[in-house]
C-alpha cells in the first residue's frame, strides 16, 4: 500500500457484451396487383363427353403474412401466411356438342383463403424460392350454377362452395423479393414481393355427374416491410475496421498492456499508444490529490466512470460525479484535460471502467 495521503489507481475494463445482427421478424400486408399475367385465375371445367369450359376469374385482396428477414444480407429465410382473403370475380362457362349435349355455367363472386398448414413456410435464402405446396388455397364461398343437358335430359346444376369448399396446394416454385426502402438505426424498410402459383384440381359431384374443375394461375402481392434491428455494436465496428475482427475488449490486440475495449473507449485506433491518455498524477492542493485525463481531440467513443475503494477485494463504487471535473461518468465524445480531485490523507485504488460504471 502507498503511504497515507497518496493513491494509486488501476486500469479497469468493464465487459460490453456484444450483440449480433440476426434475422427478425416481419409482418406485412400484401394486396393482390392488377396485372397482365398476374392474378387472373383460370378455371377449367371439365364434363363428361361433352367439351372443357374455361374462364378467367381476377383477384383482388390481400395477404397478411410473417416474414423472418436477415436485414444484413436482405434475404427472407421464412415466409408463411397468416391471413388471406381474395375475391375472384364471376365467371361463365358454356359449351355443346351436336347431338350429344350442352352446359351454360355462370357463377357468382368467389370467396378465396389462402393459408400456411404447416408453419413455418420455408424460403431459400439466396435464391429467395420456396416450394408454393407448403401453402393451400381454397375456394370457400360462391356458388356455380345453370344448366347441364345430355342427350336430351337438362338438368339443373347448382354447386354451393360454402357447403363443399374445393382447393388445394400451390404446385412448383414461388419467390419472395425484397427491395430496400430505408434504414434508420433501430429499423429497416422494404417493399416485399411475393409470386405464388396456385393449383387447384377438384373432381365435384353435381346433380349425380362428377365434374372435374380446375383453377390455375399465379398470385403477385405486393406491400411494404419493417423489421425492427438492434443497432451494431460500436465495439465490434471499432474491431473491424482496425483488421482485428472477433478480438474481445478484454484481449490487448497490439500488446501495449491496455485491452482494446479501453483503447475503443478512448477514441484510439488499435495501433494508437493510449499511454499519453491515461490517468496520471497530477500534484496535490491543500486537501485533495488530483489526477487528471487527457483524452484525444476526436473525443472518445464511450462513456468511462471513475471509481474507488479503500481495498481491491470490496466493491468499487462510483466517485461523486462533483470530484470529476467533466462529471462522473466521463461522456461519450469528451475532449481535452479532465481533473479527478480525491480527497487528500486517504488511502485507496481509483479505477477507470469503460461505460457507465452500473
């Protein structure tokens, strides 16, 4: 121990845990676009002996779904449906043959869900594909109606989907696309992009016929995104950008004796002698011993909190924040002299700790 009325200080360095970007989640509200070749189902009615009927029903509506996005890369790794409701619009089908018969089918407008049964919905990454089988679509609600004569007996055909829903899995591969829109500190937007083929092939049973029907075609929704992110760890930055990626504050990278993380604290690059900038003596009044700082021009890139005991195996405590000329924690961004004054005839370790001493 120094004599009475002297103190030394020891260099502390408080661990920052670090925390990696990941992917988080996002939910967004697509709406089904007005476009050529897109979102024009159609359906295919096919009865026997007589020839296939065919028309094309337009989507409209939307998708809710939660996507898992990487927002350092912006690749989707998760896409699954949380909600979606379409309306398709009538349709009207006909068609004969000489002799053998003749149908006349018109329908009203068509209910539509589409769904993820077995979440999660699983995306590739890099190419941001996804087999469309891991999501349903089902007709639920409209009806198909009018009359179907062969060899001279009509009869009259009316098929509630309320009452028999048909649908099924999306056949081949559909894609997500996702187009940056704007980043902010805790937050990252996009427009998100998806295409999904649907495939229905249900065989119905009408007025005692059974009737194979068909829908095909695919489905683009379109809407916008926004992840919440945790910013990056200004430590890490540091360590990157110095060429010692991975290194921990506690390691000393250029081994001067000082752990990076004080010498990230400081404001020093990891080559930097961070000597010139640490506590040092710095004479005595009538009752105080003084210490003081002197920190780089560019200010430093943390807080640093000051605290003493009277014995290295008890618990430091925080110095009053009156005995450090800046206060105490020391601020992020402080510049120049900063003069610790503890009192005079007391014996004691004073330590730097890089944060804010909590």
């Amino acid at each position: 121990m120094k004599p009475a009325g002297s103190l030394f200080f020891l260099l502390l360095l408080q661990i920052s845990l670090s925390q990696s970007l990941s992917a988080a989640p996002a939910t967004a509200t697509l709406t089904a676009v007005n476009e050529a070749n897109f979102n024009r189902i159609t359906i295919e009615f096919e009865p026997p002996v007589l020839p296939n009927g065919s028309d094309t029903s337009i989507l409209s509506g939307n998708l809710e779904v939660l996507l898992e996005i990487d927002p350092v890369t912006d690749q989707v790794s998760e896409m699954t449906i949380v909600d979606g409701s379409f309306q398709g619009s009538a349709i009207e089908m006909s068609g004969s043959t000489f002799f053998i018969g003749s149908y006349d089918l018109e329908s009203s407008t068509l209910e539509m869900t589409l769904a993820t049964p077995n979440p999660p919905g699983i995306v590739d990454p890099v190419t941001g594909e996804f087999d469309s089988a891991q999501h349903s679509f089902t007709v639920v609600s409209g009806d198909l109606s009018g009359d179907f004569t062969l060899l001279g007996t009509t009869s009259e055909i009316l098929f509630n989907f309320s009452d028999t829903p048909i649908g099924g899995t999306g056949i081949g591969a559909g894609t997500v696309t996702l187009v940056p829109t704007g980043t902010t500190p805790t937050s990252k937007s996009y427009n998100v992009e998806v295409l999904l083929p649907i495939a229905v092939n249900e065989v119905f049973e009408a007025e005692g016929f059974e009737i194979p029907i068909g829908a095909n075609g695919i489905a683009k929704l379109v809407g916008p995104a926004t992840i919440e992110i945790e910013p990056e760890d200004p430590f890490v930055a540091w360590t990157e950008q110095n060429g010692i990626a991975g290194a921990t504050q506690l390691e000393d990278a250029n081994g001067d004796g000082v752990p990076n993380g004080l010498q990230w604290a400081l404001g020093l690059d990891a080559s930097d002698s961070p000597f010139p900038h640490l506590l040092r003596p710095d004479g005595t009044t009538a009752s105080t011993v003084d210490f003081s700082l002197t920190l780089p021009d560019g200010g430093t890139a943390a807080p640093l909190t000051v605290v003493t005991t009277t014995d290295p195996e008890l618990p430091f405590n925080v110095l009053d924040p009156a005995s450090v000329s800046s206060g105490n924690p020391i601020p992020q961004g402080t510049t120049g002299s900063v003069i610790i004054a503890l009192p005079k005839g007391e014996r004691g370790f004073v330590q730097l700790v890089v944060g804010a001493g909590n």
